[in-house]
C-alpha cells in the first residue's frame, strides 16, 4: 500500500471515528445519518468539534485539520463517500 492510499485511510478512519464518537454533544445540529462530503465539509464538522469538544477532541480534530489542509485529496468525495 502506497503512502497516500494510507494517508486517505487513517484520514477518513479517524475523521468517522471522531464524527461518531461525539454526535451527541459537538455535531447535535446534524442528521444523525450525515458524514463530510469533501474538502470544505470536513474543515467545518472538525471546527464544529474544535468548538463544542474538551481538550482531547480539539487536539485530534487539529491533527485531522492539518491533515486536510496540506492533503486535501484524503477528504471523502462523491466518488468515493465517507
């Protein structure tokens, strides 16, 4: 497996991971069935978390955000969805 195809994997594990982990509490205003589409979508869900998470969930949303913004391409897209 090359480095990017294992970058989109551990990039869209960890972002469903933490989507799912804190529906209820960060992510309450969104369908429950709702997950980023692309590039955008996931910079918004992982402010959103950033804003409504403790500590530990701001800093694993900072590393996705880092992740998404020098990688953009490991964001879900409609050819290959979340």
């Amino acid at each position: 497996m090359d480095s990017h195809t294992l970058r989109t994997l551990t990039f869209r594990r960890e972002l469903r991971k933490l989507i799912d982990a804190h529906r209820a509490t960060c992510l309450w205003s969104m369908r429950a069935d709702w997950y980023p589409k692309d590039a955008l979508d996931c910079v918004i869900v992982l402010r959103l978390l950033q804003k409504g998470g403790n500590v530990e969930v701001y800093k694993a949303a900072a590393a996705l955000l880092v992740t998404v913004d020098a990688h953009p391409e490991v964001a879900p897209s409609e050819s290959e969805p979340l």
